[in-house]
C-alpha cells in the first residue's frame, strides 16, 4: 500500500477512514502502543508501560495524537502526513522529515562512493 496523505487538524486529529482502521487493526477503545523511530511516529495495537497520555482513536476514526507527543515532534495544525501501513498498526511522517532522511543517505551514499 502506498504512502496516503492525512491532515492534523486544530485539535491534534487525523481522520482514519474505516477501510485504513481495518488494514491497520486499530479499533475505537482499544489501547495504543506509540514509539518514535528515526522521526517516524510507530503507532499498533496493545498495551503500553509508558507514563503519560496515549493517542486514542474514537468511535468516528478520528485518531487524537496528545500535545505532548505533537510538541515533541514539532506538530502543528494544518501539518500534512505521510501515512503506511504497518501490519498491525501504522506509521506517520511528515515530508520535511522523510526528505531530509533521503538527503542524508544521498549524501553519505556520495561520501561512501568516493572513497
């Protein structure tokens, strides 16, 4: 599945449609398991030992990422990202991110290249 493009809205929520909460495994009420790799957000099902609020998805899809978690990842209203799907669970990037992660291994890919 490719990347699909989402919008956070003023309240921190991207709109999950029922077909992407079905290929994702997320169900309204079920707990959050969240982790930040490489400035991707890595969000599955089960349960999580960490302190502090958890996103939550409601019963429309709408899934809510907490203040804290936005701040952290710089995450303002109107932020456009990048969404795939992870068996079970997704990920979500935004395109600064993803571009400057492939400007970095084209850079060190010319580096290795010429020595």
């Amino acid at each position: 599945m490719r990347a699909i493009r989402l919008q956070l809205d003023t309240r921190g929520r991207v709109l999950l449609t029922p077909t992407l909460r079905a290929a994702t495994g997320l169900m309204p009420g079920v707990k959050l398991q969240v982790s930040v790799e490489d400035g991707e957000l890595a969000i599955s099902p089960g349960d999580n030992a960490e302190r502090g609020r958890q996103p939550t998805l409601d019963g429309k899809g709408r899934l809510t990422l907490p203040g804290q978690l936005r701040k952290s990842l710089n995450l303002v209203p109107g932020t456009v990202l990048l969404l795939r799907v992870d068996q079970p669970g997704l990920r979500l990037v935004t395109p600064g991110r993803l571009l400057g992660r492939m400007k970095a291994a084209r850079l060190a890919l010319t580096e290795a290249l010429q020595d």
